[in-house]
C-alpha cells in the first residue's frame, strides 16, 4: 500500500467515535463544552436574536422528568401569565380527549414523578411547556424563533415542532395523541425497554431488525426498534420476556472488528411508541383516521423539521399526515437528524421543553468524544476549518463525508431555554403594563442587556 494511502487510514480511523460511553450532562446554564476550543453560548437576548439565523430549535420529547423548572414559569411576574394560557388551552383539549377533567397548571403545582397513569397530562405538559417557552422568548425579548435555520423534535418533541412551525395549530394536532395515549399507557404493562449496544463500532441495524422479528415471529410476544440513538446505540421495546430473548441472542449480531454486542435494561417504564407493539391498539390507523378528519396540513413548516421519523427534511405542503402515521410506528431516527443538523452548518442549538435531557446529552457525548481526537494536530487543523467553512457556505456540508462533520460537535454552542430564560434579568424583560395588571402599555425595549 502507498505511503499517502497509509496516511489517509491512519487520519480516517481518528474519526471513529465511540457514543456509547456515559455522557456529561449539560450543566444548569445551558453550557456545554467539548475539545480544546471553549463553547460559548449566546448570554443576551439581543446576541440570540443576531444569531437566530444559524440556530436550530430542539425539542424535548417524554421522559422520566416532564416539569422541569415549570413551576417556577408559573410563578413567574411576566412569564406566568403566557403559560398559564397556553396551558389552560391545552388543560381544554386533554379533558375533551381522555373525558376527565385535567387541569394542568395543577398538574405542574402538584410536582408528582411522571408515570404512565398520568400519560396524556404529561404529553399535554410537554407540548404546552415547549410552546409556551418560544411564545416568552418572542414576547418578553424579541426574539423569533421561527427564523431559526431549522428544527427537529424527539417523539412528542416533533409534534411540538409541528404546531410551531405553523403545519397544524394546537387545537387541530394535540387531541389525536392524548386520545391514543391511555392505550398506549396500558400497553406498557408488560413492556421491558433494553439498550442495545457496542462499544465503539456501528451497530448493524438491519441485522436488530431482523433478529427482533425473528423473536416476535416465536409467537410469545412482539419486540422492535424504537429508536436508533446513535451508530451504535438502539432502544428496542419488547413484551414479556422477549427482552430476555434478544439478550440470548445478541450473538447473532456481528459487529466491527470483533466488538460484542451488549444490552442494558432500563428500569422505568415506557409506552410503545415508535416500535410495532402500537400495531395491537390499531394505533397507526386510527391515528391516520384521525389526521384525515382534522384542519392543517396543507404548507411547510417554518422554520424546516428534519424529521425523526425519515431522518431528514421530509415535510412538504401536503404529506405531514403520512409522515405523523408513520410516526407511530417507525423507530425514531435521532442519530441521523443530528448528523444531518451538524452537516447543515448551524452554529447554536436552543434546546426547548422542560428539563431536556436526551438531546443535550447526546450532542455533549459526541463533543466529548469528538474532543479527544482534535488535541491530534491534524484533526484540529481540519476541525477548525470545517466548523468554520460550514458556517460560511452551507454547500460544504452536502459534499463533505458524515465523518468530517461530525468535527464540528465540539464548536456548536447550546442553549438550555428554559434556564437561558429563568436566568435574564428582570429589567431586561419587555413588560407592558398599566397600574398594577399586565397589559398594553409600556413600549418593549428596544436593546435588552444581558
């Protein structure tokens, strides 16, 4: 082999990045760090405003945590008001859906864990949170999100991102996941979720896919993909003891280089969205009955979703009900959206909801990882110039290989919302009042410090 082909291995085999390691959370102000350049994020409201532009809106979707610092929005002077009316809206459609009485303000009050009897409310919380966090950060600062480059949500998260977008309001979307959602509450009863693994290399995905219907081919219960969280890392949801059955036979899978295929189970349960056991409840046609029978649908969003259904920019004016059918049942494909969102050249990443966790942590996973490879001189040559060549032309990031534009993980900054907001100060918020009510009045400040 030539010398320069030798050289070129050498370089490519730094790229390998090994996701499956613990990950550092991201700390309480949103900062999150990663190789040898430190991630600065944008501290005023007027600094995120300039870089709306090169900023992708993340949303959070369920997880064992949905309140977050929610409480503290309610109590809030000027932020309490606009929350409480988006969640009394979405109080509204929950109660109509489930035909119980919901209030959700209450709910958040009540400071309960989440769990699966209180599933819609939770869904309910989460969309309502998210939405309410960009209504302040465009009321009370003056910064709009929908000029943001793009978005992407998890799970619940994309439904969110849907409603924002301006592809359904509110009212036309939520109620179709809240009336499906005690099934799908009631299908975890019997649900183990496990983590499967490498430590290093990809993963196969079609070779899980294939032994999980295998198993569920036994007739003694199904199991699927629910997500692929990264090369190498796989949520599967399985019944009974299918989990147990994957775990014996995991050998089957052959990974890189020899690397074993391992599995965690995790602890909490979880409903089956996104996997083939919704397929029990009917879950994917009625929810596509639901979707032809309600309003919206019919333009872009904006900003851009990429999907976690397909992986990538899939909406277009008029097939947003398909790709929410598939939703259901299609495992979510958040490795590939990150990969796409880095590729894409977007320099900050606002994460929205309450307590995000899933997302951040993955970003600071692959920062973390990616870091150590660019203290090589050559890598931190080429990291530095593709973190900025994306960011000047967005042309770059269509022609470059996955592998290289996975070295701008550790130069992206990162915004933790509902911290960024919680932590401006007072006088800094745009607040109209007369006497002692808020309303109309004040004139919004022009420059606001932060």
């Amino acid at each position: 082999m030539k010398d320069s082909e030798n050289r070129w291995l050498r370089r490519k085999s730094l790229l390998e990045v090994d996701l499956s390691k613990p990950a550092l959370s991201a700390s309480k102000s949103g900062r999150m760090t990663g190789g040898s350049t430190p991630v600065s994020k944008p501290s005023s409201p007027a600094d995120l405003r300039r870089r709306m532009n090169s900023t992708v809106i993340a949303f959070r979707g369920f997880d064992v945590d949905n309140l977050g610092r929610s409480i503290e929005f309610l109590d809030h002077p000027r932020f309490g008001p606009i929350v409480l009316k988006v969640l009394d809206e979405a109080s509204i459609l929950c109660s109509d859906a489930i035909h119980t009485k919901v209030d959700l303000a209450s709910h958040i009050r009540a400071g309960l864990r989440s769990n699966l009897d209180f599933f819609p409310q939770d869904v309910a919380t989460i969309v309502a949170m998210e939405l309410a966090q960009l209504e302040i950060l465009e009321e009370c600062f003056e910064v709009n999100a929908h000029e943001a480059r793009l978005s992407f949500g998890y799970s619940i998260g994309e439904l969110s991102a849907l409603v924002f977008g301006g592809v359904y309001s509110l009212e036309q979307l939520l109620p179709i996941p809240l009336a499906l959602a005690p099934d799908c509450a009631e299908l975890a009863a019997d649900l183990t979720m496990g983590v499967l693994f490498t430590r290093g290399p990809a993963l196969p995905m079609d070779e899980v896919e294939r032994l999980c219907r295998a198993i569920s081919s036994e007739g003694k219960g199904l199991i699927g993909p629910s997500a692929f969280l990264s090369p190498n890392t796989a949520l599967i949801l399985g019944q009974g003891d299918t989990i147990d059955r994957l775990d014996e036979s995991k050998g089957e899978i052959v990974a890189h280089k020899g690397h074993k295929v391992l599995l965690r189970r995790n602890s909490n349960r979880w409903p089956p969205l996104h996997s083939p056991l919704v397929w029990q409840r009917s879950i994917p046609n009625r929810t596509a009955i639901s979707l032809y029978r309600t309003g919206g649908g019919v333009q872009k969003p904006t900003p851009m979703i990429l999907s976690c259904v397909t992986g990538d920019a899939s909406y277009t004016a008029g097939n947003s009900r398909e790709i929410l059918t598939d939703w259901t049942d299609h495992p979510q494909r958040l490795w590939d959206v990150i990969d796409r969102t880095l590729a894409m050249g977007s320099d900050v990443v606002v994460h929205v909801g309450p307590r995000p966790n899933l997302i951040p942590s993955t970003f600071t996973r692959l920062a973390n990882n990616v870091g150590r490879y660019l203290g090589h001189p050559y890598m931190k040559m080429i990291g530095r110039g593709v973190a900025s060549g994306l960011g000047r032309n967005a042309w770059l990031g269509r022609i470059l290989p996955s592998s290289t534009t996975l070295l701008r993980a550790p130069y992206l900054s990162h915004v933790i919302l509902e911290d960024w907001l919680l932590e401006q100060p007072i006088s800094t918020v745009s607040v109209r009042m007369t006497g002692t009510s808020l309303a109309e009045g004040i004139p919004p400040v022009e420059e606001l410090a932060g």
